[in-house]
C-alpha cells in the first residue's frame, strides 16, 4: 500500500534535504582542501593566480565528490529518520497505522531518483570536467615538475631512429598529450644516444611532438627547441585509450569506448566495470537508505539510539569495503564486471530488508 501523497511529499523533502546538505558539505570541503593544495602546489608557476587555482579545483572537485555520493545518501536518510523520529513525527504516523514500509516509500524514491541522476546528467558533467581540469593542469605546471601525483608514466617505443623510453608526469585525459615528459634514445644496437626534455608531448601518426624542448646528447652541448620530432611507431588510439581511465569517460560515452577499445585489440574490462558500477548506482543508494532505516528507527525515548547510529556508520563503511574488494577483483578479471558491480548493492539491498522484517514483523 502506497502512503498518501501529501505526507509522501513530506518525507520525500526531508530525505532530499539532508542527503543535499551532506553532499553539499562534503563538496565545499573537498573544494577549499583541494584549492588550498593547489595554491600550495603553485608556487612560482607562470600564470597561476589564485582564480585560476580556484577555477582548476572547481574542475577537479565533482570528479572526488562522486564518490562520496553513497555516503551522502546513507548519512542523509539516517539524519531525515532520526529528525521524524525526534519530533514524534514516526510516533504520530505508526498510531495513524502507518508502516515503516509506507514511510521508507519516499526515501526509497528519493534515492532511486538521485542515483538516476548521478549517472544521466552528473556523471557526464564531473567527466567532462576532470578531463578539463587535467588539460589546464599540465598547462601550467608542466614547467614546475609538480603536474603528476607522483604516479609517473613510462612508454617504450621502437621507430625508425632505434628505441625509446618515454617518462611522463601526467597524461591529458581523452587526448595523446603528455606532460612533464622526458625521452631516453638509443640506437638500434641499444647503446644510449641522448636525453630529451619536454614542456609537452603530443603523439601523431607517426611521430611525437615535443614542445618547449632541451636536448642532451651525448658528448654535444645542450640544445633548445621550440618543437622537436621523434618517430614512433605507437597507435595514438591505443595510447589515448590507455591514459584515459575509466572514471574521465562520461557514462553516455561507455558504450562506444568499450566497442572502441576492442576493436583496437585492447582489454575493455576497466570500462565495463565502470559502466556496471554505473548503472546499479541507483540499486546501491537504495541499499544505503536500507541500512539506515535498520538504525534510525528507534524511539529516542528507549535511549541507546547513540549505538545504533554508529552501527549504521559501521555497516556503511562495511559496505564500502565489499564495494572496493569486489571492484578490484572485477578489474583484475577474477570475477565478471557485471559481478563485481551488481554484488554490494543486491547484497546491501537483500541484508537491509532482511534486518527490517526482523525489526518490525518479528
């Protein structure tokens, strides 16, 4: 039986509340963090004024807090229940025969409504500007040497002048341009011939651009270029695609990635997992307003309600932990993506309204 609409309006609001307030709180935190690094990271790098900075965290702080989207929705449902609860709202409704069933029904809309737009609008958003934030990110400290997380990236390659081994700090999401680059060369019979250090590296057909470049060649003096060649046999496709990670593929663009990456010949596994994930979002949210019903629904006048809440916490965390072990295992390939995603939530669902029929049907 459906609660009427009137009081489903009600609870619906307050859900919508609180879980946008947590969320809201959890986004200008990670912003002021992340622009207060970036402010730090600066330095004397040219053009990095602190609006600018302020711009790239703006950029960069959807991408973070999407992940913390979960929590928002399992902190938020515990607040909105234990609010009805300490203002005998719950009381007044279980005495007009109300079920928590009935009351939970907003909640669970809410939830499924929020995870349908975190994959269909802010997800596609987020990607778009994380791929944004690391253009303008290796734009201005690629100079600096502070453009990477100190996760460096390494390329080998074999062209028409002998090998190369290729060092980057950071790669610009969804395109073939390296920053913070430094190339080793060496002859066909391996003997090493020169070290070449870039601003920028943008793989072609055929070769690599370096831009702002010095050149240390064996017994010669060092020398500067604006733009500099380098033959290479690597596929820019197959380097875009390897730079790229999943979570800077905006959802409405999976699909096409996954086709893409395959017909290259490339594993797709990280970009189905990632479209799995996605789309049982909306199961997981769900789960989590599960979870928090089982510990918001106590009467504040039976006390204990302090233990229950940090079981909820508990049980949140818990979850996420399956979330990442499952995730990881359906990366490495040892359990099918559709698994690895769909695992936690239909688990946290099923253990959710397990807990409540033992709760209020005995």
């Amino acid at each position: 039986m459906l609660i009427g609409p009137t009081l489903g309006r009600y609870f619906a609001l307050r859900f919508v509340r609180t879980i946008l307030g947590v969320f809201v709180t959890v986004f200008a935190l990670v912003y002021t963090l992340d622009f207060v690094e970036l402010l730090r990271r600066a330095g004397d790098a040219e053009g990095a004024s602190p609006g600018l900075m302020a711009k790239l965290a703006f950029y960069r702080t959807p991408a973070v807090a999407e992940g913390v989207l979960p929590f928002a929705v399992l902190f938020g449902s515990m607040a909105a229940l234990l609010q009805l609860s300490r203002k005998l709202e719950l009381v007044v409704a279980r005495a007009a025969g109300i079920s928590a069933w009935q009351f939970l029904q907003p909640g669970l809309f809410v939830a499924l409504g929020i995870g349908v737009v975190s994959i269909g609008i802010y997800n596609p958003i987020s990607a778009v500007m994380k791929q944004r934030s690391t253009e303008i990110e290796a734009k201005i400290f690629a100079r600096t040497k502070k453009v990477g997380s100190g996760k460096d990236l390494w390329l080998r390659q074999r062209g028409l002048d002998g090998e190369a081994i290729i060092r980057a700090e950071t790669a610009v999401e969804g395109t073939t341009t390296l920053a913070g680059v430094t190339v080793f060369t060496f002859s066909h019979s391996g003997i090493f011939e020169s070290q070449i250090e870039a601003a920028r590296a943008i793989l072609h057909d055929g070769y690599w651009e370096l831009q702002d470049t010095r050149v240390l060649a064996k017994d010669e003096p060092p020398e500067n270029f604006d733009t500099y060649l380098i033959a290479s046999s690597l596929d820019p496709s197959q380097v875009r695609q390897r730079f790229t990670p999943p979570e800077s593929v905006p959802f409405w663009q999976l699909q096409e990635t996954i086709a893409r990456t395959e017909r290259s010949g490339l594993d797709a596994t990280r970009y189905r997992l990632q479209y799995d994930v996605l789309t049982a979002r909306p199961l997981l949210f769900l789960a989590m307003v599960l979870v928090a019903a089982t510990v918001s629904l106590r009467f504040f006048r039976f006390g204990g309600v302090g233990k229950l809440v940090l079981g909820g916490v508990a049980a949140g965390f818990l979850l996420y932990v399956v979330r990442q072990v499952t995730e990881g295992l359906g990366a490495s390939g040892l359990i099918t993506p559709p698994v690895a995603a769909w695992f936690p939530a239909v688990v946290g669902s099923l253990l959710g309204t397990l807990t409540l029929l033992y709760q209020e049907d005995g």
